[in-house]
C-alpha cells in the first residue's frame, strides 16, 4: 500500500518536525536526532511536577500531540511501534525535571516498563524524585498477568496534567494518576489491521469479520466476530465493557484507532450512547483521533468512573489541538422547522391499480441498486443505486399517506415526498419534476404532457440537455415516443440510456469531472435507471 512517507528511516524525524514547525512556538525538541527524539515544552520551567510520557511512534497524537501546559511536559518517541531507548528517556526526564520531581507514565508494554524503569534509576542516582505508574486499562484479556496500556491512558494524562499544572507535589499527583488507572477500562475493535511502513500489511482479519479486543500495536484480539453494522459491533464492544463498571457514572472516551471516517465515529458515538451501558455514560471525550494505530479502521472505547474533582480536571480547557475536550451527553435536540418548510400532508387516499404501479417501479429502482452504484463509480461516488433505492423504500413506506386517487395531488406529494427523503441533486432534479407535473396536470394537461412540462423544469434549472450524459438522455426520447405506446417509450429509452456509454464528455452532472476515458463503454447511472423503469413497464 502506497504511504505518504519518504526513507522509513526518517518517517519519525520528518513527523515530529512537521509537528513542531506548526505549533506556533510551543513546541521543542533536544538536539539529539536520530538517536534521541525527545518533544518538550518550549515554555517549562522546572518549578512543577514535570509529566514524561512516549513509547513507540505510530499512536499520533499520542504521545507528542499531547505536550503543552495541562498535560504532558515531554513526550519520548521510539520508532514505529518500538520503545524509546533507555537513553531517550533518561534525557526527557534530565531535560524537564526540576526540584518538584516527575512523573512517568508508562504503558504496560515489556520494552516500555523496562527503558523507562531503568531510565527512572539512572534519574534517581542524579538526585532527582522521579516516580512511575504503569496503565494497564485493557480488558481485552480479563486472565491476562499484564494487561496492556491503550488509550484510558490519556485519562491520565489529562487528569495528573491538571494536578501538575496547579502545583501539586509528586506524591499527589502519582496517587491521582495510580486512582485513575485503577478505574480506567479499555477495549478496541477493528475491521482491518493496520499497515506498517515498510513492512507488509497482514490480512487476517476477513472480509464481514471484526476483531475484537485488538492491541494498539496490531495484536490480534481476542476473537473475530461476525460484522454486520455499527450497532452490533458496539453491542459487542458493551457487553465486554459492562461487566468491569460500577453503577455510577462514567465518562467515556471514544477514540479512533486511525482508520475510521468522521462519519463512521459519530455513528458509533450514537450506537454507544444507546447500548447496554449508554445509562451509565455521562461526559464523553471525541469522538476523535487519540492514541491511534496507524490507519487501523477500527475504535476503542475507554470509560472511567469520574467524581467532580477529575471531571474538573478533565474539563480544564488546554490548547491542545489534540484534546478534544470534555462534553456532558445531553438529549438530542429538536427545533421546529420554520414557517413555510412545514410539510402540507395532502388528503390520502386509495387506488390500487395505482399502489401496485408504484410499487412496482420502486422495486425495480431497489432491485437495480448494486448495478447502478457499480456503473455509478466510473463517473461519481458510487451512490446513485443507492440514493434511488432508499428514496424507493421511503415512499412505499409513505404510501398509506399519498393521495392515490388523485392524479394531480399525487404528483406533488410525490415531489415533496422525494425532497425530503432523497439527497443529492437526483433528490432536487426529480422532487422539481413532479412538482411541475403536478402543476402542469392541474392546469388541463394530459399525464405525457404533464411530464413533460416536468422534464422542461429540470432542464430550466438543472442545465442539463440531450447529448450531455444525464438521466435526460433516456427520460426526454421516452416521454417524445410515449404517445406511440409505452413499447415505443421503453425502446427510447433502451437507446438513450445505451447512447450514453458512448458519449465520453460530460457536460452536466458530476461526470464532468471525470476523463473521458475513464467514462468511455459505462452508461450514465441516472439515464440507466430511467430505461430500466420504462422496459418494466412495457413488459
């Protein structure tokens, strides 16, 4: 898999780098390169409880991500999922620690209890108080001897940060950080491992699986479970968390492993806030990118039980990109749409003939979904078969409300069902075109011209004509040939859909953007669907 990275060898240097050059002075670094990669704050002083953290790079933002005032005071970065040498880290804690001593935070890692642990002797032999606690928030492994440190560590970071910031001594803000990692429980998730530069990517994970209990580092979990949606894999997520929590309030921290879109982690906030332990969840931390692994498509869910005096601490604000922040989970809010966008519900009633006609060609737009979303992503997204397929399932579920009986109204309920219901600019495109055909049907017009007086609106306003590879294509040779019969219809729009596997230059529609050679031999999804409705109907 093709990385933005150049030599691996420097994959670390160049980042942190990049790191520092965009953090408006806040930032520095020891000249120690390539050996010693040590971030610090460019503003400490040594009159507080310095807080040291690191391990292996490749958990960004984590470590570095997190220095600056109430937080980290340095972070040791060891290559790729690599612990920093004992060196490293000796120079971390000589670099920040003043007569108020420091505190290492370390995850339950073999190469990282032992380089920091030695690191720490060679400190003390300085002369200087240094103390370490280990996180070991994963339960992934519940028989397991030494539970992994994963991202229930920045609870720590950020509640010891706070403490530190204020001026506590050593001994206090060691004991708040030992309190937190002794109620902090961690589990991850994940669709796909992650990939490793320069190395190749391991495939264990198969296609409709999900790993469970995963490491931060890629280690397998502890079973791979059957995927099927977001709902299910926090479900499964919950029911391994439940069991491990008190009955009292929690905050959750949501972290993405790296991988997983925007999109993707907000669904998953939802799904959590709505499972078995969603009651018991009262402040959440993200969703956001945290102590990632690499470009893992996965999640990791943290919780710890926070009284008032860590959820203040967690609540301090901080100007860290990185810290998402603290949030009370609150009710959805709803607020009334305005005046005038309140939908009119017109007056429903029954035609069977017309319900079957339908619902007949609703299912053929949901029968043809995969199709057209394949023919979708040559010229698009990918989402044409499946904007019309769900726009489909909405109005035969919205059929016991639409005026079947009366032609006129049934356009423009019809029109308004799609506005609400279909996205994209096929939403808008086919929500104007019955709407004019509601219009042109209560002035006198037969249904062919009634039609058409839609097809002349979205042609006004969309700017699409015939020839530009649009769903116009098919739609405007079929409603010329309808008076012949809807055989006739069908047959146009066979020819006008086919036609636009040959038009290789878009002039309307998002296939503008794309080469002509990447659309030469694929019809125009829209137009396909059309020909598809006109051939069901003839037959």
């Amino acid at each position: 898999m093709a990385q933005f990275i150049n030599k691996r060898e420097d994959l670390v240097t160049e980042a942190i780098d990049g790191l520092l050059a965009a953090s408006g002075g806040m930032l520095a670094r020891l000249d120690g390169y390539p050996h010693i990669r040590v971030v610090i704050r460019n503003d400490w002083d040594k009159s507080r409880v310095a807080l040291v953290s690191g391990g292996g790079s490749g958990h960004e933002p984590a470590h570095a991500g997190f220095v600056g005032a109430g937080m980290l005071t340095a972070a040791v970065c060891g290559d790729v999922f690599a612990s920093p040498s004992v060196d490293a880290v000796l120079a971390g804690i000589l670099a920040v620690t003043g007569p108020a001593g420091c505190l290492l935070i370390v995850k339950n890692y073999t190469g990282d209890r032992l380089n920091f642990g030695l690191a720490a002797e060679r400190a003390r032999a300085f002369g200087l108080s240094v103390s370490m606690v280990i996180v070991d928030d994963d339960i992934a492994l519940p028989d397991l001897p030494q539970p992994r440190g994963v991202a229930g560590t920045l609870f720590v970071h950020k509640i010891a940060g706070a403490l530190a910031e204020t001026g506590a001594d050593l001994e206090t803000v060691t004991t708040a950080a030992k309190r937190v990692i002794a109620g902090t429980k961690s589990i991850g998730m994940s669709l796909d491992t992650c990939t490793v530069p320069g190395s190749p990517k391991e495939n264990r994970i198969p296609a409709g699986m999900a790993e469970l209990g995963l490491g931060i580092h890629g280690e397998a979990g502890i079973e791979q479970v059957a995927f099927t949606d977001a709902k299910t894999a926090m479900a499964a997520v919950a029911a391994k968390l439940r069991p491990t929590i008190r009955e009292e309030p929690h905050v959750a921290l949501i972290n993405n492993l790296g991988g997983t879109s925007v999109l993707e982690m907000s669904v998953l906030t939802h799904e959590l806030l709505n499972s078995e332990i969603g009651k018991h969840i009262s402040h959440v931390v993200g969703p956001a990118p945290m102590m990632t692994s690499l470009d893992m498509q996965g999640f990791s869910v943290s919780l710890y039980p926070a009284g008032k005096a860590d959820l203040d601490a967690l609540g301090e604000t901080v100007t860290l990109a990185a810290w998402p922040g603290l949030h009370a989970v609150s009710p959805v809010a709803v607020t009334a749409l305005p005046d005038g966008l309140k939908p009119i519900t017109p007056l429903p009633s029954d035609h069977q003939p017309t319900r079957k006609f339908l619902i007949d060609c609703c299912n053929v737009l949901i029968s043809a979904e995969q199709d057209l979303n394949a023919l979708d992503a040559k010229s698009g997204d990918g989402d044409t078969g499946s904007t019309l397929a769900g726009a489909a399932r909405a109005l035969i579920k919205a059929m016991d409300r639409l005026p079947l009986s009366d032609q006129t109204q049934l356009y423009r309920a019809i029109g308004l069902e799609l506005s609400q219901t279909m996205g994209g600019s096929s939403g808008v495109l086919l929500a104007i075109f019955f709407a004019a055909a509601g219009d042109g049907a209560s002035s006198g017009l037969p249904m062919r011209d009634a039609l058409k007086a839609g097809l002349a609106r979205i042609q006004e306003i969309g700017g699409a004509s015939v020839g530009d590879r649009t769903m116009i294509d098919a739609l405007s040779p079929a409603l010329d040939a309808f008076e012949n019969g809807i055989k006739a219809a069908a047959m146009a729009a066979r020819i006008g859909a086919d036609s636009t596997a040959k038009l290789v230059k878009a002039k309307a529609g998002r296939a503008v953007y794309i080469n002509a050679k990447q659309l030469e031999g694929h019809a125009d999804p829209g137009a396909e669907a059309v020909a598809r409705l006109f051939e069901h109907l003839a037959r």
